[in-house]
C-alpha cells in the first residue's frame, strides 16, 4: 500500500495511519514468528517498511525518528539471526545488507558518524560479495551503488554532517558512477537509472566545489541539472523527482552566489523555494517538505553573507529578512515543530544585520522548543545563542555545555558546539572586563573551525565588534 500512495501529493498523513495499525500487527506476529524462518523474513521486511515509513534520510516521513530506530533494529536481530542460520541464504544477506543501511541512515541523522560509517561498511562487504557472485545483476548493482554512495556521503560530503575525508569520499563516488554510467548505458528509457546517475553527478560536483575545483563543478552542475528538469517534465506529479529538483536549485544558488552572480544565484533560490512550497501545500504533513523549507531558510541567509562579502548591504539584509520570514511562517504554524521553533531562535539571535534580530522572540521560541523536545543537544544549543542574544551570557555558557555533552561522540557538529561555547565563555570574559582573553578565547575557537563553516561568519563578527571597541 505504501508503494502505492507514498509519491501522490497529500499521502503522509494516510501513511501514519498505515504504520500505526501495521506495528500493532507485527508485534502480535513476533511472538508466532520463532522457528519459521519463511514468517520471520516476512515480519523483518514488514518492521523495515514501517521503520522507512517512520523516518528516512531522504523521502517524505512521519518524523518518527525514535520509533523508526526501534523498528529498524527489529528487522536487522531478525535478518542476522537468519543469516547466523543459513550462510548461504543470499536473499538473507542482501537483507541483512538494506538493513545496515538503514540504521546507518539512522545514526547518521543523529551524527553518530563513526557508527553509520561501520554500519554502512557492513553493508559494502555483503553487496560486494553478491556482485562478484552475480556480476549481471542490476539489483545487486544497485545496492552495491547505495552502499557507496552513503559510505562516500558519511566519509566527505561537504553538504552533510561528514568525517571530513574527501579522498575517501571521491573513491567511493568514483565507484558509485560507474554503476551508474553502466546502467544508464544499458537501460536509457528507465527513468530511475537517469536519476541515480544524476545523484552521482550532484555529489561529485559538490565534493568538487569544496575542493576547490569550481570548473569542474560547474561542468557537472550541468549535466545534473538536465537530467532533473527532464525527469520533472515526464513525470510532473512525482513528489521525489520535485524534491530532488528542488534541492538541485537551492544548491546551484548557493554556488553562484558564492562566485559572486548573485542573479543567478538569487534566480535558482527562487525556483527552489516556489517548487518546496507546492510540496509543501500539496502534503501539509509531509515533515521532510517543512524541514526542505527551513534549509531554505539558511540558504538564504547565506546568500545573504556572500551579498554582504561583495559590498552589497542592501541586497544581503533582504535576502537574509527573507530567510527569518521563512523560519516565521512554519514556526508559527499550529503544527509547528521544536525544530522549526529552535531554527527561528536561532535566526533571531545571529542573522545579520543585527537590525534584523528579535531577542525576546527568540528566547520565547528557544523555550518552547526546548519544553517540546527536552534534552535535544541541538535545541539547547538554539537556546544557548537565544540566551545569548538577551544578555544571558553565563547562562548561555552553562546550557552550551549541557548540549555538547548529549552529542554523541562521534557528531559531526561537536566542533560547532565547542566553538559555540567558546563564543559564550569568551562573552562571560569580555563583559567581566577580561577583553584580552575574551578576543583570545574566539581565535583560538576560529582556529578550530574550517574556512567553509556555517558558524565562522557569527564568531567573526562577534571578534570584530570585540577588537573595534579594543583590548
């Protein structure tokens, strides 16, 4: 049924349904289930379909992220335990093989990178075996490519919470394309294998841009982008292919505001909000198509930033009103999310220029996200910099440190909370009258931050408004 419904417009809130009833199913099932191997690959499959349903790194879900780890784990004890069994089932081990990918999926929207980088191995070593057993398989191929591309998105893509190793990453796109061009080659009027050959172009031109290679990222920008509007047009009322020519635009923006043709840049954000906001009011429930519109958000504001680089104020306080009015509208929504009302605190508290920011709106919507989503390491650092905003310097500090110590160990935003908090201990100095060590404390938390980082912008301008009134 899910397969059925899950591309049509409006689909989610059906979908919810389908997942809440169907687990009550499975776990009656999972008492009968032990000593039938043939009962207990059906429920493995049924808990995965319910776990996607749930949550997914990619497609329209029910931000159920907890209960999707829950099921996910299910399915994978039930697939091991068969292979465990039967060594040579291959239809087990290429079960066991989805699954790794999904918890790796998991664990890597919490930024567990180390773990969804073992898990998605886990998954490589399985698929490869097949593959050389089974050469001509186009599923096998497939999933081999899945396994490479998330082990390159979790080693190096500049674009997700990374391990930062590009080398790595670029190997494994490498092989990942490949596949790609083969089954593009071979099957040319399957709109699937067009896709996933424009995935592969998209990421090696956003590993390209970041490292530096802007011709070449630009030639594959390209081929990308034909590839998307193409699927688009043959296939209009497809949610996915949309997305991904959404996420295509907000992308391609970013790159040409950052070389300074903003026009273009500032076009292609349009294109990408106009199409987020007819997924959005096509599925209102659709939890991945209000979090596409608040990237869109930040995507804005950088442009904003690289406006303001090139001397043009004007049009970098608009685009950057733009984004706080996008992050105000979905978090004044009844349905409203603790991340969409962290999002706004955040905004609220650091989008330049300073005119722009609200603080006690922000503390207000810092705090109800904090009561909605208690503990979460990324809401109270939002609080933390809402905290901030209004004054509340030694409190800001004291709640930074409470959500660093949640991120897991492996979370790739552990060096921006480790600057943020430096940030709040060096306004704790600076207002005690220690300047000298309050400008010291943000170098060296800027030292520890690389070139492209999101937060470098912020902790720049707080050192310069620091160094203008001295030491």
């Amino acid at each position: 049924m899910n397969r059925e419904i899950e591309s049509l417009p409006g689909s989610t809130r059906a979908r919810e349904l389908l997942v809440s009833k169907a687990l009550e199913t499975f776990d009656k099932l999972a008492a009968q289930a032990a000593g039938d191997r043939s009962l207990q690959r059906e429920l493995a499959a049924a808990y995965a379909a319910a776990g996607n349903l749930q949550w997914s790194r990619y497609y329209a879900h029910l931000g159920q992220y907890d209960g999707a780890l829950e099921s996910a784990r299910k399915a994978r004890e039930i697939r091991e335990s068969l292979v465990a069994a039967d060594p040579d089932d291959e239809d087990a081990r290429r079960d066991l093989a989805y699954s790794y990918i999904v918890l790796g999926d998991l664990t890597s929207g919490r930024e567990d990178l180390l773990e969804a980088l073992r898990s998605y191995r886990q998954s490589v070593e399985l698929r490869e075996a097949l593959v050389a057993r089974h050469p001509t398989s186009v599923n096998d191929r497939l999933a081999l490519m899945v396994s490479y591309q998330r082990v390159g998105d979790t080693a190096g893509n500049p674009n997700f919470a990374s391990l930062d190793d590009t080398a790595t990453a670029a190997h494994y796109y490498d092989k990942m394309l490949r596949i790609d061009e083969d089954l593009a080659r071979e099957f040319p009027q399957e709109p699937e294998y067009q896709l996933n050959l424009r995935i592969a172009y998209e990421k090696i031109r956003d590993l390209r841009w970041a490292m530096g290679d802007r011709d070449a990222a630009f030639d594959v920008y390209r081929q990308a982008l034909v590839i998307n509007e193409k699927l688009v047009a043959e296939h209009p009322n497809n949610t996915r292919y949309r997305r991904d020519l959404m996420i295509a635009h907000r992308k391609t923006g970013l790159m040409f505001a950052e070389v300074g043709d903003l026009e273009k840049g500032v076009g292609h954000l349009q294109q990408a909000e106009r199409v987020a906001d007819e997924i959005s009011a096509a599925d209102p429930a659709n939890a991945s198509a209000r979090m596409d519109l608040g990237n869109l958000a930040f995507a804005w504001y950088s442009a904003a930033t690289f406006a303001t680089r090139q001397d043009r104020a004007a049009l970098g306080r608009e685009l950057a009103a733009r984004g706080i009015a996008l992050l105000k509208t979905h978090a004044e929504r009844p349905e409203a999310t603790a991340d969409h009302l962290a999002n706004y605190a955040f905004a609220l508290s650091v989008f330049e220029p300073a005119s722009l920011r609200n603080p006690s709106a922000a503390l207000l919507s810092a705090r109800r996200a904090a009561d909605m989503k208690k503990g979460d390491p990324f809401v109270l650092n939002a609080l933390a910099w809402a905290l901030h905003a209004n004054g509340a310097w030694v409190q800001a500090a004291a709640t930074a440190e409470q959500a660093l110590a949640r991120l897991s160990p492996g979370a790739a935003s552990r060096k921006t909370f480790q600057a943020d908090l430096a940030a709040f201990r060096a306004a704790v100095k600076w207002h005690a009258g220690q300047r000298t060590d309050a400008i010291a404390e943000l170098e060296r938390a800027l030292g520890t931050l690389d070139v492209a980082a999101g937060r470098r912008p912020i902790l720049e301008s707080t050192l310069a408004s620091y160094k203008a009134v001295g030491r």
